[in-house]
C-alpha cells in the first residue's frame, strides 16, 4: 500500500480555542490511484494533504507511507523521502522571485543523485509546452500572470517524477482551459502509473479521479469507486 492512515487525528492548539481538524481518519491508497477529496470548507482536506505529504504532524494514529512507518522518521528523513517521492501542487506554492522558470522547474531536481540531466531538461520543456509556458521559460515568475505562475509550479511538481501527486485544488485559479489542461496531464501521469490525491470543490473535476472521498467535519463520510470516469481531454463540461 502507497498510503496506509490509521485512526488520525490532528488538533491545532493556537492562542484561540484549540480546533479538532480531523477526528480518526483511515484511509488506504494503493499504488496508481486516483483520488478526489471533496468536502465543504474548513472540514479538513487541507489538513489531510500536509499529513499525507508529511508537512504537518498528526496529532494521533499511524501513517505508513511505502510500507513504512513515518513516526520512525526524522524531519531529515521525512523531507528526503518527500523530496524523492512526492510531487505538491499547492496554491500556496510560491516560485523563486529572481529565477527563470527553467530554473525554477528543474529546482527539483538538484538534490536527485545519479540525474540524467538531457532527459530532466527535455521532461521540462515537454511539460512547459504542454502547460503553454513555452515561451516564457526564461522569464523570471513576475513577468508571468497569476495562471502560468501557477501551470510553472505545477511543472515544478512534476518534475521528479514523483510517485505520489498531491494536488490542493490544482484548477483552482485557472480559466477552464488552462484548468483542462492541467486535469488532461494529470490523468496522463495516472495512466503512466503516478498515484494522485486531489483536492477539489468542483464535482466534474473530481469526475476525472477514480475514487471520490467527501469529508465532513474532519471525518469520512463517504468513499467510492466513479462509475462514469470523465476524460479531461473530452472537456469538463458535459
Ligand atoms: N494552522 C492552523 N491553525 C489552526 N487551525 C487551523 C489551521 N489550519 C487549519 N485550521 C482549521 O482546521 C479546520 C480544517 O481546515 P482545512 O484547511 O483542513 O480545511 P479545508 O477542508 O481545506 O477547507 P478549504 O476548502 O476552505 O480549503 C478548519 O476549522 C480550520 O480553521
Ligand atoms: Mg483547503
């Protein structure tokens, strides 16, 4: 199993009242999945995605991820394992101010031992094109509207070849092409075996996935296979 959650709980204990985020959530998701998390505002799916990628730490219960044990692990070990592992796509997820988006992109990558860099550098411009950023791969992000910052970051992500895609509602701020786009590449990568776990409002996004999860209130309230799995590539809109 890829991902393997047991019983977690995760309370924030801030200046204010502490809040419960999740409340025992256990959920497996094997090798080359797809998954949606849907849920209304505030009822944790953030939350579930910093665990997942190990961001955040649980409060209480066991995370295996890749058949181990995270409480195992140190910070070090965590940030290696996520480094080699896992891709984020995050709203959040700034780009450096100075840098080429090239440069950010192939960010990434410095840190992976034994890099073939031709076959790095020809993933990066592939990606670039498909995301319609060829033309600005030398523009540093401030010259780029808030939709390529975000398709660069999304390149950014991709990169490494991650096993696991953690995606925080990764059509979020794209017009409906752009946010086609990025689910068509998103399946591309499921197909060619990438486990994905995606956060969205949207239910004919959440379509794209295989599996739909809805939280409510930090818990699992259901959980199930999609019987007419959309093809982004056929649009978004039925
Ligand atoms: N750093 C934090 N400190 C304190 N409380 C937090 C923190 N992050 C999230 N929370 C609280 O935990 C709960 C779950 O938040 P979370 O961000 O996981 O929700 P979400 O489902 O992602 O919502 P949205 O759809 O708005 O992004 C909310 O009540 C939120 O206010
Ligand atoms: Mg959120």
């Amino acid at each position: 199993m890829l991902i393997k959650l047991e019983n977690i709980t995760k309370n924030y204990l801030d200046d204010g009242e502490p809040t419960t985020a999740l409340r025992g959530v256990s959920l497996n998701v094997a090798e080359g999945e797809f998954v949606a998390i849907m849920g209304a505002s505030g009822s944790g799916k953030s939350t579930l995605m910093h665990i997942i990628g190990f961001l955040d730490k649980k409060t209480s219960g066991q995370y295996f991820f890749d058949n181990e044990d995270m409480g195992d692990f140190d910070d070090a070990k965590l940030a290696e394992i996520r480094n080699q592992k896992i891709g984020f796509i995050f709203q959040a997820y700034n780009l450096l101010a100075r840098t080429s988006i090239i440069d950010n992109v192939l960010l990434p990558t410095i840190y992976t031992p034994h890099l073939d860099k031709a076959a790095v550098e020809k993933r990066a411009y592939e990606l670039l094109g498909r995301l319609k950023l060829s033309h600005r791969i030398n523009f540093p992000p401030n010259q780029l509207s808030g939709g390529e910052q975000q398709r660069a970051a999304i390149v950014r992500a991709l990169i490494n070849n991650p096993r696991l895609v953690l995606a925080d509602e990764p059509t979020g701020n794209l017009d409906s092409k752009s946010g086609q786009e990025v689910m068509e590449i998103l399946q591309s990568l499921n197909d060619e075996g990438h486990a994905i776990v995606m956060v969205t409002h949207e239910k004919d996004v959440a379509e794209c996935a295989k599996r739909i999860i809805t939280l409510r209130d930090g818990v699992i309230i259901s959980d199930e296979l999609v019987a007419n799995r959309r093809q982004a590539k056929d649009g978004l809109i039925r």
